[in-house]
C-alpha cells in the first residue's frame, strides 16, 4: 500500500474504521508512520468523496450508450454538474487503466490504426483523434487527440471567425506512437489507409514493422459512415471500432447538436469509452461493466 500524501510504501499501518455517512458502509482507516498522516481505503476508490455512488456504475455504462449528458441528468433526475464530475473522474480513471493495460497485456504484432475527425463548439473548428486497435480482438490500445485547421468550403470562413488555427497531427500521432511502445512487439504488422502522413511515423516509431496501406473506400449509409460498402474490408476492426465510437458517444455522432467545448474533455470522454469497449470485449456481460481503478 502507497501513501496517498507522501507516497511511502512502508511503515503504513491500521488506523481503527469508520462508518462512512452517505451509505453506512465500515471502511477501514490507516495511518503512515512516515508523514503521520491518515488515509482510509476509499482514497483509492473511484468514489472516493462523491455522493450518491450508486448511481456511478449506472452514469458510467450510460453515458457510453449514446446518451449525452444533459438527457442523462433528466433521466436520473440529477444536477448536470454530477454528471459532468463523473465524466471527467472516468476518464482520468480510464486512462490509467488503458496505460496499465498496455504495460500488462501480450504485446501485439498486428495492429490498425487511423484518425477519427470531430470538432469543438463548431465545424471550424475540427479535432483529429488518432486511435489504434489491435486487429482480431478490435481491442483499443492507444488514443490521442489533437487540434487541426479547418478544410474545405469552410477554410475562409473559419479563418474570418476564429484566426489561424494550429495544426497538431504531427504531436498527436507522435503521442500515439509513444503509448504503443509499451504494448507492440519488434516485429509484427500495421494497416492504415493511403495516408502519406503515415509511412514516415511507422518507419519512426515501429522500424521493424511491416505496413500495409489500404485504399479507402466509400462508406455505406449504415455504420455511422465508418463501414465500407461492398465486399471486404481489410480495416475492418478499426473501421467498425469507430463506427461503435460515433455510436456510443453522443458528442461524436453525426448530425449531432451534443458538440465539446473543451479537447480535454473530449480525450477523457474517448479513452472512457475505450476502456468501456475493452470491458465488454472482455466479458459480454453488463454485469461485469464496472469501472474501478486497476494497481
């Protein structure tokens, strides 16, 4: 056990309990002989100081159902701000255990990856967010996000509205290469789609890998616009994976006026959903759906 205040691992011992008041549970209290602190066990806990925790669970596997968070707090008859709380302590949760995970599991030898594009408040104002997923398994194993300047018909506008907007593909695919150290192998196989900005970040990062590119194709009009039509699909595990992002995230699907307002937010948001997607690889059983913070 690590001291929350000092971070000591030794000379850490029982401290008595207490009856916590919102649910009348007996939770055990420890005190550190090093700093002469005391700690109990629920600092370690997902819960730790939140009211109504048995709504937890429910706010966690709602929210990556396509439910946005106003309709969430409407439906628990909630404020908006314990739904917005839990929101960004899930993500942080979640993206410890993603990064525990990478340290833990196999390490891969096939894997796809692609951006995913979104925006902030409006379309001016687009975000990229680099994910990859291990082929087969469809297992999300790193995510990252970025800013990037408007395209197309709304380049003169955005520039009107909003100045000189900063590209960052370049350090968001290089975050993302960094997290897939700990998990890939020294030799295996990548798969993208025709992107010249990939080849160089692969020869970078992963040397030893062979990559394969893949034409894109048109997508169908099911699937959120991730699923190609016709025939197969070699970036199938990917492309699906983010037809189930768009879908289980509100903020991200089409035609949607659920928008984020802040990058921050939307990275806790999608690695929240990965580890949820994880999960249910995993197990298949909403009972099994818990969130909780992996040592």
């Amino acid at each position: 056990m690590v001291c929350p205040r000092c971070e000591s691992t030794g000379k850490i011992g029982k401290y008595g309990t207490y009856v916590r008041g919102s649910d009348g549970k007996k939770c055990q209290r420890y005190r550190c002989k090093a700093c002469l602190k005391t700690f109990s066990e629920t600092n370690f806990g997902i819960e730790y100081r939140l009211r109504k925790r048995h709504l937890n669970q429910n706010v966690f596997r709602i929210l990556c159902s396509g439910v946005s968070q106003r309709r969430l707090a409407i439906i628990l008859g909630v404020q908006r701000a314990l739904i917005a709380r839990r929101l960004l302590r899930f993500g942080r949760c979640a993206q410890h255990n993603l990064e525990i995970y990478r340290k833990q599991c196999n390490k891969v030898t096939k894997l796809n990856f692609d951006e995913l594009e979104t925006f902030e408040h409006t379309k001016c104002k687009p975000i990229t967010a680099a994910i990859a997923v291990e082929d087969k398994t469809r297992k999300v194993l790193a995510i990252a996000v970025g800013r990037i300047p408007a395209k197309g018909p709304l380049v003169h506008l955005a520039r009107k509205k909003y100045g000189l907007r900063p590209c960052e593909r370049r350090q968001c695919l290089t975050a993302l290469f960094k997290d897939l150290k700990d998990c890939t192998s020294s030799f295996g196989l990548v798969k993208t789609d025709k992107s010249k900005a990939y080849p160089p970040f692969i020869r970078s990062h992963l040397p030893n890998w062979t990559h394969e590119a893949t034409p894109g194709r048109r997508g169908c009009i099911v699937g959120q616009g991730e699923l190609k039509e016709g025939g197969w699909d070699p970036l199938f595990s990917l492309n699906h994976t983010y037809a189930m992002f768009r879908d289980g995230l509100k903020r991200l699907a089409r035609r949607t006026w659920c928008t984020t307002k802040k990058l921050e937010n939307l990275n806790l948001a999608l690695n929240m959903y990965a580890w949820f997607h994880n999960l249910y690889l995993d197990s298949k059983k909403v009972s099994q759906l818990k969130l909780k913070w992996i040592s």
